[in-house]
C-alpha cells in the first residue's frame, strides 16, 4: 500500500503541501511517470517547481503510490440517487432531504466520484420547487468532509415524449405551448437563474435539462436555456435527424443515454445518432453512455466509441439502492424494487426497473469491451465531462490550478481476460477522504 513519509523539520511552519512520487499520472491519452504537488490549504494542484523555487516550500507529505495510477477524481452527470436517497423524492420534513444528500455525498466518495449531477426524472412542478435549491452547485465551502460535490442538477424531464417516457410516469410529463415561460412555471425561476455575488458569476442551480426537441414548444425555449449557462441534452426523444441538427443548431450540445428512449438508427433517417457520423468539421455533441451490459449491449457501447471518442461519456443513471445490499427497497406510490446484483426490477417481476451500477463498474465494462488504453478508460468520467461542463479547467485533470480531486487506482486482473481498475484511495480538495481497507 502506498508509503506517507515526511521530509519537514518538527516545529518548522507548514507548507501545506503534499506530494505524490513512484505514480502515474493520467494525463491525455498517456500514464506519465511524474510526481504531482497539491495544497492541501488551497486544495488545488500546484507547480511544483514554482512552489520550490519561487516560494521555496517543501512539501510536509511524500506519499509512495509504489507505481499505481493516480487520476482526476470522477464525473457522474446521470445519477437518480444513492445509498437510499432518490433525489426526487420530497420526505414531508426537509430536514430529512438535507440529511439525505449529506449521506450520499459521503457514500458516493468511496466509488472514486468526487462530482456529480444529482439528476430528477419527470416530475410534478412542486417538486422541482421544493427540492431543486438543495441540489445545486455545493462545492464553494471547499471542505473535503463534505464528501461529493453537486455541480448542479440534471433536470430529465418533463418536457419529452409519452412514446419514450421508459420509467418517467406519463402523468407528469408536458408540452411547452409558451416556449421557455413553460420551462420556468415548471422548474421554477429562482432554479434557471445564474447567482451573483460581488465578485463573480455562479451557474444556476439547473445546470442540464434533458428534453425532446420535437415535443411542441422545446425547440424554440433551447436558445434561452442555454443563454442562462445551462445545457441543454437531447434524451428520451423521437427526435429525427433533422430535428437534432436543428437543435444543435440552437445550441444543444449533449444527447442523453444515447440509444436508450430514442428513435433508433433506421438507413433512410439516422435519428439522434446520426449526428454522430458527421464530418470532424460539424459540430459532434457529447453523450451519455450506460455500459451496465444492461441498457446496452456492450458492442453498442464500442459502436458509440468508435463514432466519436471525444464526445463518449460514462453514466451510471443509477437509482437509489446504489450502493446497498441485494434486497426489497421502497419506491414511491407503494411500487417497490428488488435488488439483485445491479440490477433493479419493478415489485415481484421480471420487469426492468433501473440498475445500481458504480461508475468504476462503467469503467471496467468499457476498458474490456473497446480493449483501449487505462487513459482511454479513464477520459469518459474526467476530462470529457469536465469538457461539456464548461469545467475543464478545474475538474477532470490533473494540470496546474485544477482542483485536488483525485483516485489512486490499481491494476488488478477480475478473471479469466478481464482486467481491471480497483479505487485504492479518493481526494477531495486536497484531502484523503476514502482509503479501501484490505
């Protein structure tokens, strides 16, 4: 296990600063041997070479990694809920809402995923307006005890199709005759609406709203929901080509669980993935990917892969027994779902209800399936994400100023041909806050 020893003089001031050597670092498409410095006051990466010489600091901590793979902390953008907490679900006393999400931003951690989405399906309006403004960005204390950290929500719905509703209840779901006004009524303003302070500009609590674009009214309301910084994803959609193009056109940028709840591809109307066949000099959109072996089959996964690496982002769209033992675990209008491995079904049936899947799991799935490198492995929960956030200066990387998120890795062989990442160690903001007992 990795080795912390410390070079500093007792009773000497502290730096601060910790160091990583014998790693390697995810960086591009390649595992460089490198140390990295961070701050652990700052709880940013930091150039070592001006720490030492400008500032002449030394570290207070070296820590061994003895050769494992040190990489940006993980990107969720697609998660229902986890360790029994669905974030759509509105307890009568809030208080327990506010415990809940503490809960899973401590439990979450321990999978490597330092950020995340917490994402709510088809709705009523009353609860996007009860509950949204406990769910948007909530890393500005900077603290590693508090685990996770929100960079927003994922509004998926309600504004898509009855034909591609998949687990959203049809009940909920809505047209938007008014165009974006519809949106607001819905979600609420406060929750489209970026925050200010005197200093700087903060990204609304919405920070992605999946929608069809052929549902009346959403594509003339996608030029103003992107003009408040917020994404707009295509998902759950019988969206056609040409219906995608336009909307990409009007600044859509991301494509929800792609294959899931769409038109699927046909020769004579390619539908939302025809997008992706487009020339390298036409705008491609990113996409979520759920490599479950479940949603997908894994060879779609590698189709996907293969039509634009650059846009191939891993989700988990897990529910909220994530994180549990197998067992029976409540759902809401007294549904409930049994758990068996990651797999989610509907009361006592056979019908597919959702999956728990990890998002390391993801990972693996795709690194055996598409046989690409560990940083080929590791792109589509960091630096692709962080890309279609807007955050790739600060999230999903490990270069100079970028936060202090980070996952130790090991390499560790699951069976007969099958490989596989192992998270050994999670940092948040320059702090250890998960390290896997042997």
């Amino acid at each position: 296990m990795p080795i912390s020893t410390s070079p500093g003089s007792p009773g000497g001031p502290k730096s601060h600063i910790i160091k990583f050597v014998n790693c390697r670092l995810v960086k591009g498409n390649e595992l460089v041997n490198e140390d990295l410095w961070i701050s652990s006051k700052t709880g940013k990466i930091i150039q070592s070479q001006i720490a030492f010489y400008q500032h002449q600091a030394i570290p207070d901590e070296i820590i061994d990694l003895r050769g494992r793979i040190l990489a940006p902390g993980f990107i969720d953008v697609q998660l229902n809920g986890y360790a029994g907490f669905s974030f759509s679900v509105v307890p009568s006393d809030i208080t327990e809402y506010v415990k809940g999400l503490r809960r899973v931003n401590k439990s979450l951690i321990e999978s490597g995923v330092t950020s995340y989405l917490p994402t709510f399906p088809s709705a009523h309006k009353e609860v996007y307006h009860k509950v949204l403004p406990y769910c948007g960005p909530s890393g500005a204390r900077r603290d590693p005890d508090d685990g996770a950290e929100s960079l927003g929500a994922h509004c998926e719905g309600p504004f898509i199709s009855p034909t591609k509703n998949g687990m959203h209840r049809i009940d909920v779901l809505q047209e938007a005759p008014n165009a974006f006004s519809d949106f607001l009524e819905c979600y609420g303003p406060k929750n489209l609406t970026a925050k200010h302070d005197c200093n700087d500009l903060f990204n609304p609590i919405i920070r992605m709203i999946t929608a069809g674009p052929e549902v009346p009214g959403v594509a003339a309301a996608i030029s103003d929901i992107v003009s408040r910084g917020i994404i707009f994803s295509v998902g759950h959609s019988e969206a056609t080509y040409e219906q995608m193009k336009a909307a990409m056109d009007s600044g859509s940028t991301m494509v929800t669980h792609l294959f899931n709840a769409m038109r699927p591809l046909h020769h004579r109307n390619p539908g939302i993935f025809g997008v992706l066949g487009q020339g390298d000099e036409l705008q491609r959109p990113y996409f979520g990917i759920i490599a479950d072996g479940v949603h997908l089959h894994l060879t779609s996964v590698v189709i996907a892969w293969n039509a634009h690496p650059d846009g191939f982002i891993l989700v988990t769209d897990a529910m909220h027994p994530a994180g549990l033992p197998d067992g029976t675990y409540d759902w809401t209008n007294g549904d409930c779902f049994i758990k068996k491995g990651n797999v989610l079904t509907l009361n006592d049936s056979d019908t597919l209800a959702g999956v728990t899947v990890s998002l390391i799991d993801c990972v693996n799935n795709f690194y055996n399936a598409a046989e690409v490198s560990i940083p080929e492995a590791i792109k589509p929960v960091t630096v692709t994400p962080a890309k279609m956030l807007g955050l790739e200066k600060t999230k999903g990387c490990l270069e100079h100023d970028a936060d202090a998120d980070l996952v130790v890795l090991s390499e560790v062989q699951e069976g007969p041909g099958r490989k596989a990442l192992s998270v050994d160690q999670v940092w948040k903001f320059g702090s250890m806050v998960y390290k896997r007992q042997n």
